[in-house]
C-alpha cells in the first residue's frame, strides 16, 4: 500500500485514541491531521506503521491535552466533552469496553487522571495495547506504564457506574422517554427517572444553559415536561440519536440546524443522568448550529405573551 493507504486504513483508530485522551471531536481531528503531516515528512518507512502512527497521535494528544487542562480550569460552567456521533473504529471483539470508554461518564472519569495515566489507560485498557508499546508511545519504561496503569485502573473503577448491559432494554426506555418528551407528559417522565437522577447543560458562557444542575426525578421531570414543549411551540424539534454510545437525541431549530444534544445515561432501568451540551462551538462537527441566543430570546418572548 501506498502511505496514503496505509494512514487511510489506520485513521479510525488514530480518531478513536485521540478522542479518548482529548474528549473533543475537533482536536482529536487536529491531532489526527498533525499524525499526517509528520508521518508524510519521515524519510525512512517506519518498521511498524501501526506503532509508529499510534505512538505519534497519542503525543499530539497529551501536549494538547496538557495545555487543554489549563483552559478547562478557567470554563464557564459545567465542561462536557464534545458529543461523539460515531466511533470510526469497530473492532466485534472489544466492542463492550469500546462503547463504555466513549461514553460521557467514562470520558468525565477520565479527565481526574493525568495526561500520562489517560493515554496508559486508553491504550492498554481500551485498545488492549501490549506494555512495550504503551511505553513507546507514552515515553516511559513498562514498570513505569504498569504503574500508571494500575492507578487509573484505580480511579476509573471507583467512580465507574455499572451502565445498563441489555442494549435492547436502554433502548426501549430511551423511546419511552422521547415519547413522553414529546407530550410534555411530566408524570410519565417522572416514572422513567431515577430519584436522584440529574440534569447538567454545558453552554461554554457562549449559549444559554443551565445555572446549575437540577436534581431528583420531580425536578427534572417538571423542567421538561414544562420546556419542551413551549420549544416546539417555536419549531424546535428533536431526532433521537446515539451519542458517545449512550441512548440521545439532537435538536434542531425551525431552519433544521443543530440546537444542541442530549444525551442519557441508563442505571438498573431508569435514566441516571441527563447532559445537554449547547456550546456552539462543541457542534460544528454535528451540523451547522443554530443561534441559541435568538431563540432563547423568542422562548421568552413566548413566554410573557402567555
């Protein structure tokens, strides 16, 4: 194969790595962008183009990442990583650990681990990468990596929900949800939420959102029950969809661009938690975004001509 074919073949792997260290889908693309233009100047072919491009991306990634931290200690309001529409990379045999790893909790677990002890445990826990490679991707002996490896394993297991395993099960509620959503019904919402289930926003201070988290199941069940449908009441509708591989959906405004996601996390049959992420610039990559400002702006126009 040609270089080009060969970095083609491997890109969903490379997205895949990139995005778990990084939790945002345009830096992972940068970071994949960057692998590229390193891997084209190398004038030598490397011994294993895997390795070499796997160890490249996943130290793009921890000096974005290093340099993210800092940014994300300053963000207005609740940090959500940007919403993931598909993971590039499938591999039947892993399938499990690669749906969880993707998902919004498992990807806020990992943003309490270390630069080095993320891109340890994405390699060798997510992607099953042997010691020796983990140490030449990260820069570290293996002793070292086991160690780092050992102390996320730690953290992520103690902070790890156990997320519904029947697929079919998560789905069936999620239509339950969108449905009752859809009618404004609060009492049938209510029925669908864990008690101390929670609803968090993340708007970035660049949209409107949430002042805080709202909680328990009457709470969340009355706030949606009450909003959705004063949005539909100015065109605002929803398409249910897989987000971070987690039961969701995407609004869209009156001219069909994206308003923001939803996402839902399912616990022994009833929704967990709830993440709407309406920063404008977390949805680029999802479709061309709507003016939060304008319709929040028409939603309390609405609202005063009640």
């Amino acid at each position: 194969m040609t270089r080009t074919e060969e970095f083609q073949e491997l890109r969903p792997l490379l997205f895949s790595i990139a995005y778990r260290i990084l939790g945002s889908v345009a830096e992972a693309e940068d970071a994949v962008q960057e692998t590229w233009i390193r891997y084209e100047a190398v004038g030598t072919e490397p011994r294993s183009v895997r390795a070499y491009l796997s160890t490249t991306v996943t130290r793009i990634a921890i000096d974005v990442l290093r340099s993210a931290r800092v940014r994300r200690e300053r963000y207005v309001g609740t940090w959500l990583p940007e919403p993931l529409l598909d993971d590039p990379y499938d591999d039947p045999a892993r399938a499990a650990e690669l749906a969880d790893s993707v998902s919004m909790a498992a990807l806020l677990l990992l943003e309490r681990l270390s630069p080095l002890e993320r891109a340890v445990f994405v390699l060798r826990e997510v992607f099953d990468f042997g010691f020796p490679e983990v140490a030449s991707a990260v820069g570290r002996s293996e002793a070292a990596c086991r160690q780092l490896a050992s102390r996320a394993r730690r953290h992520m297991a103690a902070g790890r929900p156990r997320f519904e395993a029947d697929r079919t099960e998560r789905a069936e509620l999620a239509a339950r949800f969108f449905d009752a959503l859809r009618e404004g019904d609060v009492d049938a919402l209510q029925g669908l939420l864990a008690a101390d289930v929670s609803m968090v926003g993340d708007g970035g201070g660049k949209a409107p959102q949430l002042a805080r988290a709202v909680t328990g199941a009457p709470n969340v069940a009355r706030l949606l029950g009450s909003v959705l449908p004063r949005l539909a009441g100015i065109s605002v509708t929803f398409e249910p969809h897989e987000l971070n591989g987690q039961p969701g959906a995407i609004f869209y405004d009156r001219e069909g661009r994206v308003l923001h996601t939803l996402t839902l996390d399912v616990l022994d049959g009833r929704i967990q938690t709830i993440r709407t992420v309406i920063n404008p610039d977390k949805l680029g990559h999802v479709g061309p975004v709507a003016d939060a400002w304008a319709i929040h702006r028409e939603f309390r126009a609405n609202l005063s001509g009640d």
